[in-house]
C-alpha cells in the first residue's frame, strides 16, 4: 500500500520536494497531498518583481500549474492554512475544520514578510493599516500594482533585493519613491560599504531616493497611511507603504504543535526535525546548523537530499549546508555577489576597481590562494568564472586582476568541456552540468527541451547561454533545433504561414478565438497574445476584434513609457514638416501640463516627455494632433531632407513625396518598428540607406528603394530593391514591401534581418507574382486606419489611465458576420486558475 506523504504548503520549497520525489519513483510509493495558502498552483516568487513591474505577466512565472497536481495524481488542498500538527495521532488540523492523516509530514512553510515595529501599522482589528503592504506574493502584488495608480508618494521600507526591486517597480508605475534602509548601506547582507555605496548611486540615478541609517517608527495618518515618522523625528509624506524589510519564517504552526524551534524548525542533516522521526522541514523554514537560507540554490540542495531519503534513492544522502552565491539584475543594476564581502584576516588577499561614474564595483577576496568572497556591481562578465572559482575551488590566476578583467591574452574561464560534472549551472533551480548532459543522454537534443526538463534558465534566465552551450556541445552532430523556432507565437505549434491559413479558413478575428481554435488544449498563452495582435490587425484591418489584454502598454495607452514610469508623446510631423500653429500648439501644451523635457528626435519629431499616465487624455485632445507612433510596432516616421525646393543639390521632392508616404502608410502595423527616409540626392542626408525602407532621388528624377538598412544597435546599409521613375511608383513599390513584410516577416523581425534570411531576389520575386494581392491587401489597410489618440480620449475601460484594476470577462462580442462564436472577450485575463481575475497590465 501506498504510504500518506502530507505537505504543509505548496511554495517553491513544497513543490521542488515533490518533484523530486515524483523523479525518484515516488508516485508508486506514496499517496500526495499539499496544502497551499493560496488558491493557485505554485509560482516563482523570485519574478514577481517583474510582474510588479509590468516585464511579466502573472501567467509566466507559475512553475506548476493546476494540471500538474492532477497528472501526478497530486491532492492540492487550497486555499486551507494548516492550524496544527498532532504528531501522536498523525494529523494535521485545517482552518476549513478538515483533519487528514499522515505517515510522512513535511513542513514547508516558507516565509513572510517582516513588519517593523512602528506605532500606527496595525489598526485595532489586526490587519495593517490601509496604504500598507507586504511584498512576498501574487497578491501583494496585485495589490501594489492597483493601489500604485492611485496613490504617488511612496515609500519602501527596505534596502535589500526586495526593497530594491519593489522601488522599481512602483517607479515603473509613475510613483515617486523614496527607499529606507537601516543600515549604513544597501544589500549589506551581500554588499561591502563600498559596493552598497556604488549601488547606491546606480539606483538614485534611476530617480528614486535612497535614505540610510534610516530607521521608521511610526505611521501617520487617520484613515490611511499619510507619512512615515523616522527616529530622528523626520517625517516623509507618504500614502503608499510596502514593507521589504526582510523575511520571516513561517513557524507558528510547528510552535503550536510543540517542535523545536529557534530561528526557524530546528532539521539534521536528512531534514528531518529533531522531535519526530517522520516529520521533516525545507526551506526557509527550516534551520540546518544553525543557517536559515533565503536563497533558491539551498533550498533545491535540500529538496534533493529530502528526496533521496523518502524514496530510498540513496539512504545515505545528507545535507551539508550550502556555499552561497548571487547573480541577478537589482532595479535594473548587474549584480553578483559570493562568499565574504570583506577581509577577516590580515594575509587575505584583497582586490578593488571601483569607477563610481559608470557605477562599476568589482572586489575579490583570496586566501591560501582560495577565492572567498567577491563582489561585483555594473561588470558582471567574470561572474561564471568567480562562481566556479568560489564553489569549486579553481586555479586563480596569479595575475589576480585577471580575475576582474580579461587582459587580451587567453581567458582564464574554462571552457564548457573543461568544467566539471558537479558545478552548478543554474543557481536559480539548482541545476548542474551533469544534469543538463545527462538530460541530452536520455535522449533530449534540444536546448528548450532540456530546459523544461530540467528547470534550468527557468528563473532569473541570466544561465541561458550557459545553458545552450552545454547541451550544444553534450549532444554535438545530434543536437536538434527547438521546432518552437519557427512557430510564429510560442503559445501556437504553426509556422506564419500555416497559422494565417488556418485563421483565414475558421475565419478568426480575436485574439481569444485563435488560441480556442489553434492552441494545444484551447490554453491561452500570455507571451504569444501580442504578436497574434498584430498579426489579426494585418490579416482584418476593419473586422478584427480588439482585445486589451492583447497589447503591450505603450499600445494600450498609446505612448511610450519610461524607465522612471512616465511616458512619451510624440505627435506626427509628416515628413519633419511643421508649420507655426503646430509648434505653438506644442509650446503651449508642454507649458500647460509642465512637461519636464521636450526633445527633437532622430525622425524629426518632437518628443514631449516626463508626462504622467493620468494626463495622457488631456494631452492628446489639447494636442489635436495624429500620433507619430513612437510607441508601436508599426510604421513609424519618414525621415526628410529639404530636397528639390531649397537644396541646390536637390534632384527631386525629397519633403512632399515624404509627407505622402507618411500620409499613406501612417500607423500601420508590423512585426517590428518600420522607419523610412527620403533623400533628394545621393548625398543621402536624410541616412535613406541605414532606414527599413529608403528612397533616394537620382539623375533623370528616378528614385531609388533601398530595404533592410539599419542603424541602430545593428548597422546594416540597404538592399537595392529596385528604381523607379515617379513618385507614384514609390508609394507603389515601398507598399508592396511593406505588405509583404507584414505577412511574411516573423514576430518582431526587423526588416534587416528579414531581408537577408529571405534574399532580396526571392523578395523581388514573390512581390512581382503577388503584386496586385499585395497592392489590395495594403489599400485595405489604409482605408481601415483609425487615429488611436482620438479613440483613446476616453478610457476604454474604468481607471485605464488611473490604476490596474481586477477585470471580469464579458460577454463574447459580435463579429461582422453575425456569430458570437469567433468573437472576443473584453479583458481576458491569463492565470493558472481560470477562477481568478487578474488586474489588466500597467
């Protein structure tokens, strides 16, 4: 008979046991059940500041969704809180009044947010003063992200990783933040004072206040938090509070139950806890020699000893403690930290670069020619080799500087084949080389495929190249490409061409209707739900059904946001061509709403920046003018010269026939951003061969079509696509390509990329043999557009241009044919459990 395996809690911690224990067999040993705080499957916490700050969506970071429990034949008990442990009877007692037995109990419980003591946090009920929050799951942070819209002052208590990274993300919401730390400088867990103090100018430059030695006290306000009181007796207006001011463990039900408890559930070496030889801890909840680890790799290393002793994999697996080591991305700052973070001894070797004007720290610690601690911030690129270095005890170079820099002669980090079985490629799930190239053993040749197996690259995703590398060089000749490489979306198993058959034939003109149709099992993916938007606007430029969970957040609100949380609103100048009224209407609205910077950008437009979400609306109708589309992925400017008219150089119209194009093709959409250029000579001063389509006036007033130029992060010059005699060819030829970019170019491709995977000549020849279906499908294009500045005026759903707030789905809407069965649902939302809403993206 199978025995009864009981977890309290379905976190990172509980659901790594699990699966380690389902890896070792034991699903036929053992009946599972888990009981989980929260109603959903289990997530990766360490993303939820990316989902705080709009980079991901909820949906991305769930490691386990529901099915999971079902296909391991898993009972998944929640939302029920476990109240107490009879270890005599073998029960465990649930807040829903349920008791269920056990043979084997682990105690997973995790960890919870710290709340300082202040006077005025708890109001008399208990719960937290309104305007106060915790930051430690999915529902905090929904929680933050809706009341960030609403409130502008914040501040976060806290100036280690967390408190770091919810700063940021509450900037990236257009709030003013101020950060306060205890200590004398930021991450001094993993930092030294001179690092804390680099970081610490990296993060105020982003915009956002950092106090130290800065201790809070107490809360104002009546109703609502207003401002934060220091010891000092300064207080800092405030109507939002999210405290990150450490973590706790979640030990009150094995208090209550009579284990031992110190820091946290006192375990040996087999986890197991000291009071009962069939009740067993992981995770930041447990103790092991007196160390509480708070970082992922040891709490894998635990689930995976815990494992082998459940399954009798190998009885003899223990658990030793953990070396640990950091490499992540702090509010958008590269940081990487190991070992000690100072000297201890007078013959430790000591290496420091500091360069705090580029917010550079690189230190290094050596004894007995061992490296023990390093620290780097800004320049992580000898991050992998410390690592090795620091877990595995590699040859240092006597050159200690090489450690920090590579000096031109031979890398002193080892190659993929050199390092060894043991080492840890991704800290973030605690995979190790051995792993991966065991994975490609069994018969797995494709790096996304051993990526799922194996978890790797799963986390922070800063191990991927590592990743690719190893599995490259372990499945050598047999290596396989990801089929998922030439899906157009990942969410749906079909190339572009395939999938826009299969679209037109089923006649699908939403979003949602397509992953009904198309998608494995109806699922929705939210990673595939933009590209499949652009894709509808290509194929049914007047039927398509918008869906506002559909688009990125510049396309939702129709600007483009920046790093401070702001946005940018660039109205259309076509051609670069203004007139007196159109500039004085820009001076007066830049006045009006006090925008802090106006810019003249590359395209020849103006760009009015720093302008809050909430004034967007104003803005646009005071403007009364089109979008110049700075924001989309879409056709975008029409770069000029002066041309004919003023130029004595000029050879044709370089401005009016600019003015036309842009006229034509104004905002419509593509795979990727499309910029265009008109020179009136070949002196090219309008950059016509570096744009995704350039045309250039030449002798006998013919114009020639450059495509596939860049000039941006990638430099490439233009392909000659052909020359032409009139103006009106141009607008016939540059739409043509336009047209068949749009259907035949992969999501996000620019056109010099498309270009050259293609080949110009096959280009030329698909154009010429569909040129009247190409010239149709783009003159229905045009007669469908809709300037979104004057359809965006009014929000399109309640508080779009205010706060996130919770979405419910609606009724499916009609499509032109009549049927409802194709049509949309207004604000879908993704999560792993279809019950729950989740609050529209920022």
């Amino acid at each position: 008979m199978k025995r009864r395996l009981v977890l309290i809690g379905n976190g990172m911690a509980a659901a790594r046991t699990v699966e380690e224990i389902l890896e070792r067999g034991g699903g036929d040993l053992f009946e599972i059940t888990m009981f989980g705080d929260e109603p959903y499957g289990n997530y990766n916490r360490i993303m939820l500041s990316q989902v705080l700050s709009g980079e991901e969506d909820e949906s991305g970071i769930f490691l386990n969704d529901l099915s999971w429990y079902e296909e391991n034949g898993i009972s998944l008990r929640a939302p029920v809180r476990i109240t107490r442990i009879d270890r005599f009877a073998k029960l465990v007692y649930g807040d829903d009044g349920s008791s269920t037995p056990y043979d084997i109990l682990v105690v997973a419980t995790g960890s919870r947010s710290f709340v300082p003591p202040m006077q005025g946090i708890y109001r008399e009920d208990g719960n937290l003063t309104p305007g106060v929050l915790g930051f430690r799951s999915i529902d905090d942070t929904r929680e933050i992200v809706r009341l960030a819209g609403q409130h502008r002052r914040a501040v976060v208590i806290g100036g280690g990783l967390l408190g770091l990274e919810a700063a940021r993300g509450l900037q990236s919401h257009g709030v003013q933040v101020e950060v306060l730390h205890a200590a004398g400088h930021l991450m001094n867990q993993q930092l030294d004072a001179p690092g804390g103090a680099i970081l610490k100018s990296s993060i105020e430059a982003l915009g956002i206040t950092v106090r130290l030695n800065a201790r809070a006290v107490a809360l104002r306000g009546e109703h609502h938090v207003e401002a934060v009181q220091l010891d000092d007796g300064t207080e800092i207006e405030a109507d939002l509070v999210v405290l990150a001011a450490g973590i706790r463990p979640n030990v009150d039900v094995a208090v209550t139950s009579g284990f031992t408890v110190e820091r946290a559930i006192v375990v040996d070496d087999r986890m197991g806890t000291a009071d009962d030889p069939d009740v067993f801890a992981v995770g930041e909840c447990a103790q092991h020699r007196g160390e509480v680890y708070g970082l992922v790799a040891p709490i894998w290393e635990q689930a995976r000893v815990l494992a082998d002793h459940l399954t009798g994999a190998r009885p003899d697996a223990r658990y030793h403690g953990s070396r640990t080591t950091t490499k992540l991305k702090v509010a958008g700052v590269d940081v990487a930290s190991m070992g000690i973070t100072a000297p201890e001894r007078d013959d430790d070797e000591f290496v420091v670069f500091s360069e705090p004007r580029r917010g550079v720290y690189k230190s290094v610690i050596i004894r007995d020619d061992r490296l023990i601690g390093a620290t780097l911030i800004g320049d992580v690129k000898k991050a992998a080799f410390l690592i090795q270095a620091f877990d595995r005890g590699l040859a240092l170079p006597e050159e200690r500087v090489g450690l920090l820099f590579d000096l031109g002669a031979t890398s002193a980090e080892p190659s993929v084949a050199d390092l060894p079985d043991e080492v840890q490629v991704c800290n973030c799930n605690g995979v190790s080389k051995c792993t991966l190239v065991k994975t490609v053993q069994e018969g797995e040749k494709t790096v996304s495929g051993v990526m799922d197996k194996t978890k790797a690259g799963k986390g922070c995703g800063s191990c991927k190249s590592l990743v690719r590398q190893i599995v490259e060089w372990a499945a050598g000749d047999e290596v396989q490409a990801d089929p998922a490489e030439h899906y157009y979306v990942p969410g749906i198993p079909l190339a572009k061409p395939e999938l826009m058959s299969r679209i037109r034939e089923q006649r699908l003109y939403s979003v949602s209707a397509v992953f009904a149709a198309l998608a494995p099992g109806g699922n929705e993916d939210a990673k595939s739900k933009m590209g499949l938007t652009s894709l509808l606007r290509t194929m049914w430029p007047q039927d398509f059904v918008d869906e506002r969970d559909g688009r990125f957040i510049n396309d939702r609100v129709h600007a483009n946001i920046q790093r401070d949380g702001t946005f940018s609103v660039v109205p259309q100048m076509k051609g670069g061509v203004t007139s007196v009224d159109q500039l004085r209407t820009i001076a007066d609205v830049a006045e009006k709403y006090q925008v802090p910077m106006i810019k003249l950008t590359g395209g020849q437009r103006i760009d009015l920046l720093g302008i809050p979400k909430e004034d967007l609306p104003k803005v646009w109708a005071d403007l009364d003018m089109p979008s110049g589309y700075a924001y989309g992925k879409s056709f975008r400017t029409v770069k000029t010269c002066v041309g004919s008219d003023f130029c004595r150089f000029g050879l044709g119209d370089s401005t009016a026939l600019g003015v036309a194009i842009e006229t034509r093709f104004q905002g419509i959409e593509s795979p990727g951003k499309v910029k265009m250029a008109v020179s009136g000579c070949p002196r090219n001063c309008a950059e016509s061969l570096v744009k995704d389509i350039g045309i250039v006036a030449v002798e006998g007033g013919r114009w020639e079509i450059y495509v596939g130029g860049a000039a941006g992060a990638h430099i490439r010059k233009g392909d000659l696509l052909t020359t032409v005699d009139t103006p009106e060819e141009v607008l016939t030829i540059s739409g043509r390509f336009l047209q068949y970019y749009r259907e035949n170019a992969k999501w996000l491709e620019r056109t010099y990329a498309f270009v050259p995977r293609l080949g110009l000549d096959h280009i030329r020849a698909e154009m010429e043999k569909d040129a009247a279906g190409l010239d149709e499908r783009m003159q229905q294009t045009v007669e469908g557009y809709r300037d979104p500045w004057k359809e965006g005026r009014e929000p399109a759903v309640p508080g779009q241009f205010r706060t996130s707030l919770p979405l419910i789905s609606l009724p499916q809407v009609p499509v032109r044919d009549g049927s409802t069965a194709l049509g949309g649902r207004a604000g879908r939302s993704t999560t792993a459990d279809p019950r729950l809403p989740i609050p529209e993206g920022r």
